[in-house]
C-alpha cells in the first residue's frame, strides 16, 4: 500500500523550520511585563528619535514651540495687563508692547547665537561669567528694590535685570570648566573647585538681593550642570544635605518667608494678619472658574486686582480662567515638546560640553516652568518665579530666547554631519570623473 503524505498540524512544526518559543509570534501572547518593556522601550526610542528625525526635525521642534509659547506669551499679557493699566491711566497696549519689543530682540539674538560656531560660545564662558558677577554686585550698590527684592538695574528707562543673565552665563561657564575637567570629576576635589566657588558666589549674590526664588533656580543650573558631567551621585546627597539646611535658615531668619510657608501649609493668615496665600488662593479660583474652555479671552474675573501682578508670576492662572483646561494642556504640552526636543540634543551628544550645556539649559527652562505651575496650583508656596517665555518681563524673556539660541547651536552642529558627507561625496565625484575624463585625453594625445 501506497501511504499518502499527511500535512502538518499547527501544533507541529514544519521540517527545516525551528520551533518558535510559546507566545514569540503572537504579539497577544506577550505576557504583561514583556507588552511593558516593550512601550517602555518605544518610548524612549521615539523620545529620543532616529537618526533622521533627530537630524532633521529636532531644530524646527525647538524653534516652533518657543516661538508658539512666546506669541502665547504676549498675547496673554495684554489680556492680564490692559485693566491695571487702564486704571493707572496708561495706555492698555503698553505693557504688551514692550513685551513684544523684548522679544522681537530675543528672537534677532536667538537667531544670531544659533549660527555662532560652538568654539566662540567655550571663549565667552570666562568673559560673560565675569560681567554677570560685575553686574550682580552693582544692582546691590545702585540698583532699583522692587517688592522687596533689589535685583533690578535702570538702564535709560529700561530696567535689566541682571539675574536672569547670571542663569546663561553660569550654564555655558559650568559647561566649559566641566568638559576641560574631564574624567578628573571622579575626584570631589575637582568638582569644589572653580565651580562650586563661582556657583556659590552667582547664588549669594542673589540671596542678597533678597531673591530666594531666583537663587533656587540657579542651585537647579548648578546640579543640572554638575549632573551631566557624570559627577557620582553620592556628592549629590551631601550637597542636598546643606541645601536643606541652607534654605531652613533662610525660611527662619526671614519672617516673610515664614509667613508664606506657614499661610500655604495651613491656608489661614499669619500672626499679623497677612495673607500671604492671598494670591495662590485666588490664582485657583481663576483656574476653577475656567473649566473647560475657559471664559474667553480677555474675559478674566480675577484680574480685576484679584491677583495682584496678574500678567507676571501668575500669568497661568489667567490662562486657566480664559482659556480654560485645553488653554493650559496647550502650554504643557508646548513645553513637554521643547523638552523632548532639547532631550534629543542631550542624547545625541558625545561632547561633554554639548552635553553639559544642553542639558543644563533643559533643566533650567523644565525646571522653571515646574515651580511655576507648581506655585499657581498652589503645590508650593509662593515663590517670584516667572513662566519662561510667557510672563512678563523683559529680562527672562531675552534670556529664555538666547538660551535657546545656544540649544539651535548645538542642535545645527548636530545636523552637520549628515548633511556634509552628501554634498562631499557628490563634489568627489564629479572631481574624480573629471579628473579620469583629462587623463583619458591626455593619453590620447
């Protein structure tokens, strides 16, 4: 008898062909942890982007979204500022003018330092630390007080505001004394010094001007800084250690800052009778009444004198309240993807002053906007920290921009190689075609 040949059955495995392992062929059969390492993985890969997107699109996603956040920026502090400045009997368009001014420079500058040659931004390190120092000490001998806080310089009608320098200087300083340090920063000997002196100089001179928030942010620069170098993160216990106890000083030995403390832990007024949540409280009022699509703009309740200085620290709430939930989700998610952009500058990086620099800038734009938000949502006390790109003033808004100018910089050289060997490979060839075709000819003859 002729026996017939039988087809394999599903559960048998096909002659040449190796059994696959139970659940590998079936993306269903994945168990739990293996589908979540596998998002965790696409999640990151697409954070940090392939070669052609990190190339091409991570300078245009840094550009486009502080350019979206600064055109947000202005036409919400004419929304916040145009009451006020109506009841001091100045014109409603003022402040948003000179915001606009302001950024019409930051924007030329921010053009500007992003086609300047990495080279120039290391030899501007020393130089630009030391004028902000000089500055730093002269607005605490000449300077204009504001609200408690001597920070403010007035050059002509114009006011500058020199902390807001020292956060770039110090960033691109920390980034070339770090990349000259190299592999010494295993030695704590090394990471002391210069720049925990220098660093420890820039915030002392702002807690002297009475600063505290602004001094905060700038300890934030220095760990960013210290962090991407590779420092061991043991350092960084000790060095949270004495943060600690250097910020509890500083919260007891100032009763205003007690008060602020005290007000938001408890939500009632202080010994004196001050209410120093006064504008956390009503900062969340506006964000409630905006529900989801907000009162509309320029409709705000709250800054009717509800929320003294609506157009600076607490600019988010007005967005809450007049643009409502999606007005606010737009500004996350406008920051979430400047971060993600700057991220990929990090990531792709093999310098350590690229590095460095990139992502100390990222933290200190993240980093801002977090304690903002923070404080407006009242998950911290009240702290003078503006919104990067969105509240007023002049000074924060032209740093934030050449901040990112530097970023572009760093983002263009990143672009470089992969459009240089293109153009070199097609100029070679044509050079070498032509080069054949003559000693072609010349044979002939």
């Amino acid at each position: 008898m002729v026996s017939t040949p039988t087809r394999p059955t599903a559960s048998q495995p096909r002659a040449g062909k190796p059994a696959s392992p139970p659940g590998s062929g079936n993306p269903a059969a994945k168990t739990l942890p293996q589908r979540l390492r596998a998002s965790y993985r696409a999640f990151w890969s697409a954070l940090e982007g392939t070669g052609t997107s990190r190339n091409g699109s991570t300078y245009y996603l840094i550009l486009g979204s502080t350019l979206a956040l600064t055109a947000i920026g202005i036409m919400m502090v004419l929304s916040a500022s145009s009451v006020e400045s109506i009841a001091a009997g100045k014109s409603p368009y003022g402040d948003a003018l000179k915001q606009g001014m302001f950024a019409g420079i930051g924007i030329f500058t921010m053009f500007v330092l992003s086609r300047i040659n990495v080279i120039w931004l290391k030899r501007l390190a020393w130089p630009v630390l030391g004028a902000a120092l000089v500055l730093l000490v002269l607005v605490q001998l000449i300077g204009d007080e504001v609200n408690g806080n001597k920070n403010w310089i007035d050059l002509g009608g114009i006011t500058f505001q020199p902390s807001e320098a020292s956060k770039l200087a110090l960033a691109l300083w920390m980034a070339t004394v770090m990349a000259m340090k190299g592999k010494l920063l295993r030695l704590w000997q090394h990471v002391l010094i210069p720049a925990v002196p220098l660093a420890g100089a820039v915030i002392g001179l702002v807690l002297w001007g009475n600063d505290l928030g602004t001094a905060m942010i700038i300890m934030m620069i220095t760990a960013a800084a210290l962090f991407f170098a590779g420092v061991p993160l043991y350092m960084f216990g000790f060095a949270a250690v004495l943060g600690a106890a250097g910020a509890a000083f500083m919260a007891i030995t100032s009763s205003n800052r007690m008060c602020r403390i005290t007000s938001w832990w408890t939500g009632q007024s202080c010994a004196d009778g001050i209410d120093a949540n006064y504008q956390a409280t009503n900062g969340l009022y506006g964000l409630a009444s905006g529900g989801w699509f907000g009162v509309g703009l320029g409709q705000s309740r709250q800054k009717y004198s509800w929320i003294p200085e609506a157009h600076n620290d607490f600019i988010f709430a007005i967005i809450g309240e007049e643009l409502g939930l999606v007005g606010t989700v737009v500004v996350l998610v406008l920051f979430a993807i400047l971060g993600a952009a700057i991220y990929r500058v990090v990531v792709a990086q093999e310098d350590m002053f690229h590095r460095v620099l990139a992502g100390t800038i990222m933290v200190w734009l993240l980093g801002q906007a977090t304690v903002n938000m923070a404080v407006v949502t009242g998950l911290m006390p009240v702290i003078g920290v503006p919104l990067p790109f969105i509240s007023y003033g002049g000074s924060a808004l032209l740093m934030s921009l050449c901040a990112v100018g530097v970023v572009l910089s760093l983002a263009r050289e990143q672009m470089a190689p992969a459009i240089r060997p293109k153009r070199m490979l097609k100029f070679g060839a044509k050079k070498a075609g032509k080069s054949s075709r003559t000693k072609t000819a010349r044979k002939r003859t």
